[in-house]
C-alpha cells in the first residue's frame, strides 16, 4: 500500500513538473485587476496596446506588477497629466511595461533587498538600459519604487500566487525616458530680472 502511495505521489509530482515546464496555467492579470475595481484605467492600457497578450508569454518566467490605482491617476500634476493623454499608442505601452518586471518577487524579498536599476518589460522591449527601476525599502517594512523622476510606495498586494505578484502603488511610475523633462506643477517659470 505505501509502495503504491509513494507512486502516485511521484506520477503526481512528475505531472506537476510538466505543467510548470509548459508554462503551467496562465493567470489572467487583467481579470485579476478588474475585479479588484480600483484600477481601470491600467487595465485600459494593458488591454489598448495588447499587453495582455505579451503577460501570458512572461508569466512562465515569472513576473512582478507595480500598478497605480485609479486614485494615482488623478493626483498627477496638469502637465503631466496632459502629457501622458498625447502619448502616442507605443508610448503608452511602453508606460505600462515600466511598471512590470520579469520575475516574482514577493513582498518579503522586496522589504529585505535592495534593487538599483531592475529592468521592466520596457527594458527589454527597448533593448537597452533604459526605463529601470530602483527598488529599496525603509526598515525593512515600506517598499520605495523610484523611476528618477517620482519615488512610489507600495500599498498593499493585489494578488500573489507564484509565478505572479501584482503591487498597487501610490503614484504612476513616469519613465525619465518619457517624463523627465515635465514639470511636476503647473507654475509659470520664474523670470530672472
């Protein structure tokens, strides 16, 4: 009997290898942010360049979401807002795969790691050393997300069952690349006299 327990374990354990070597099943990120209702406008921009698509292809290697809330959205300053509505379609993705990295990295690895200069899906969309972001945390408690031109926390976790985590975040993570030279208020520049 135990012979045969030990070999239904093993063809158990063999077909779970399978699965993960395929890529196992996929989890449906956009599904998973929807239904958490504070992050529509991220899941528009998933869903309008196709990212979607390029998710389920990563998701086999791991992959780590930092996605703004609603809320984040609207605490952007007029110009940078209004900056990030001309986007063209290809920015516009290249904006999202900046708050999204291959690998899982929980919480815990997040809190006790310091990270300078981790690629995102933009990263290697690019091919170059571009769109990174650093990653710290202070006390080993709160987790920083800075892009050089804003500085993140994150708020709670979304969803975390490996190999996907997904993050909110307090602020849209603005690319140097893409917002480096955006003013983060809308005062009229001083004159020098």
């Amino acid at each position: 009997m135990a012979e045969k327990t030990l070999r239904l374990l093993i063809l158990v354990l063999l077909c779970f290898d399978v699965a993960a070597a395929h890529g196992g099943p996929s989890v449906n990120i956009t599904e998973k942010l929807t239904a958490d209702n504070h992050f529509h406008i991220a899941v528009g921009m998933i869903i309008g360049p196709g990212i979607d698509s390029d998710l389920k292809d990563v998701q086999h290697t791991g992959v780590t979401l930092f996605m703004p809330e609603n809320a984040a959205y609207g605490k952007l300053s007029n110009s940078r807002s209004r900056h990030l509505k001309l986007l063209p379609i290809r920015d516009k993705k290249t904006l999202i795969q900046a708050h999204i990295c291959r690998g899982y990295y929980n919480l815990h690895t997040l809190q006790s790691a310091k990270i300078p200069s981790q690629m995102t899906l933009a990263s290697e969309d690019k091919k170059a050393p571009s769109f990174l972001l650093n990653i710290s945390s202070i006390n080993g408690s709160v987790v920083v997300i800075s892009t050089g031109v804003v500085e993140a926390v994150i708020t709670r976790t979304v969803f975390d069952h490996y190999p996907v985590v997904i993050y909110a975040v307090s602020k849209v993570l603005l690319p140097k690349e893409l917002f480096g030279t955006i003013p983060d208020n809308d005062a009229p520049p001083t004159l020098c006299v």
